[in-house]
C-alpha cells in the first residue's frame, strides 16, 4: 500500500525534533547536526528507530539546515555526501525496525 493510500483510511504520524535528540546525544554547541549523518550514523538510526517503535509511520531525514552554504568545497563534508548519509540512515532505520 502507498502514502495515497494511506492517507485515506488513517492520520499518518511522523517522527518528531531531530536537533533535541542529538544534543541529548552529545552534539555540542555549533557543531552542525548534518556531519552526524556522516561521523555518529548509529545515533541517527537509533533515534529513527525509537520514533518508529514509538508508532511514527513516517520518518524525516536529518537535512534540517543542510545546504550550501554550510557543506561546501571548502567544507570538510559536502552537501550531496552528507544529504545520501542522511536517506542511508534513515532507511536503516527503517529496514532494522520492519515497517517497509
């Protein structure tokens, strides 16, 4: 069955706050939650994983401010590398939890 279809018979829950989970986890103060996606994937699909278990049906990407002018040639991680460990994590996520 599809989103489509699901829309129709019931609510769809997504997954909450990215940015609380992390700091909770370790992120500190101005680092960019993006390199997580990279440098600290258990925690990403950790924290997917609790949202799903949780009952979210749908789960977003931790991308939340992650865009050129912060991931950049002059950056130690990139935009696409760091977008591609974002969707990579939570589809683990997801492939871990069963819900496909």
């Amino acid at each position: 069955m599809g989103i489509r279809e699901d829309w129709k018979d019931k609510i769809l829950v997504f997954d909450g706050g990215m940015g609380s989970l992390l700091q909770e986890a370790g992120l500190k103060p101005g680092e960019l939650p993006g390199t997580w996606n990279i440098t600290h994937p258990e925690e990403l699909v950790k924290i997917h994983r609790a949202y799903l278990e949780a009952g979210a049906d749908i789960v977003t990407t931790n991308t939340f401010g992650v865009d050129r002018l912060k991931y950049n040639d002059s950056t130690e991680f990139q935009l696409e590398p760091v977008i591609r460990a974002a969707v990579a994590n939570a589809k683990e996520a997801i492939r871990q939890s069963g819900k496909q």
